[in-house]
C-alpha cells in the first residue's frame, strides 16, 4: 500500500495580510491609491500669475488682437456706461455697468479675431502646401523635358553619325565590293 502522508489544507484560511497597501507607488499622494492626501492641490492662481513674469504684463500690449479688442471694449464701456447713465442709474451702477461691459465686448471680440487669426494660419498653411506640391511638379516636368531633350540630341546625333557612315567610301565598299 502506498504512504499516505498528505497535507490538508484549510480553504477558509484567509492569506496573510500584507505589511502595506499592494497599490500605493512609492511617493504617491493619490489618495485612490491609499496614499496621504496632499496638502496642496497644485500650483495656485497666484503662483501662475507670478511664473509669468513681468515682461509677460510689460509687453502685453504688443500681442496680436489684444489693442484692437481693447479699443473695442473701452468703446463699449462708454456706450454702456452712458446707456445706464441716460435709465437714470446711480453713479456707481453705471460704471460697473461701463466696466462689465468692456470686460465683456473686450473678451469677446480677443476671441473672435484670435479665431480669425488661426483661420488665416491654416489657408496661409495650405496655401504653403499647394505652392511647394506645385514647385514639385514644375520641376518634375522641366527634368522630363530636359531629359526628354537629351534623349532626343543622342538619337539626332547617333542618326547624324549613320548618315556620315553612309555616305562614306567604307560604307558603299563593304555593301558592294565582294571578293569571295
């Protein structure tokens, strides 16, 4: 008979728990990973405006659309302002009304000429890329010419070579004199 010596095995043990949580990176502050929460959130408002630096605000003046929407809303602004003055609004009323308004027509109108400005971008690109497929082609066609005229001086030539072979005393003797 043969040795039973098996082992049993309990299947209602439970493995052993593991010393820390098996989806935790190293570092991780996910707090879906059973990391700590962080204490910051990411950068701040404040700190985004100040990584721009001061030639970013010294200089926004140079920006394209940025004058021209600016014109618009200051005009805006005036023309809201005043329409609130003539209802008979308070003072202060009618200049956060002149203030919202030029905020508002100035947002709007950066907007649609930025729009206009990525619209031109892209026909300036194709058109780039239409004039560059064009060039190609160009010169596709002067290198078949040229080669085409190449071959056609060799054919011209090698025919002008035959014809002086021809007309040559070598030719008419080895086409008619035969002596055996």
């Amino acid at each position: 008979m043969a040795d039973d010596t098996r082992e049993t095995v309990d299947a209602t043990a439970q493995p052993p728990r593991p010393k820390a949580p098996a989806n935790i990176m190293p570092g991780g502050t996910a707090h879906t990973a059973g990391g700590e929460k962080s204490d910051a959130g990411g950068p701040s408002y404040i700190d985004a405006v100040r990584s721009l630096g001061p030639e970013y605000y010294l200089n926004f003046h140079k920006r394209p659309c940025v004058r021209d929407s600016q014109l618009q809303g200051i005009a805006a602004g005036f023309a809201g302002g005043s329409l609130a003055a003539i209802l008979g609004k308070p003072v202060r009323v009618s200049s956060n009304w002149a203030v919202a308004t030029w905020c508002g027509v100035s947002v709007v109108s950066y907007q649609v000429c930025q729009y206009y400005r990525s619209k031109e971008k892209a026909g300036i690109k194709q058109a780039q890329e239409l004039m560059e497929k064009k060039r190609a082609t160009i010169e596709a066609k002067k290198e078949a010419r040229r080669r085409a005229r190449e071959e056609h001086d060799r054919l011209e030539e090698m025919r002008k070579q035959e014809e002086e072979r021809k007309r040559s005393w070598s030719y008419w003797y080895q086409k008619n004199v035969k002596f055996w």
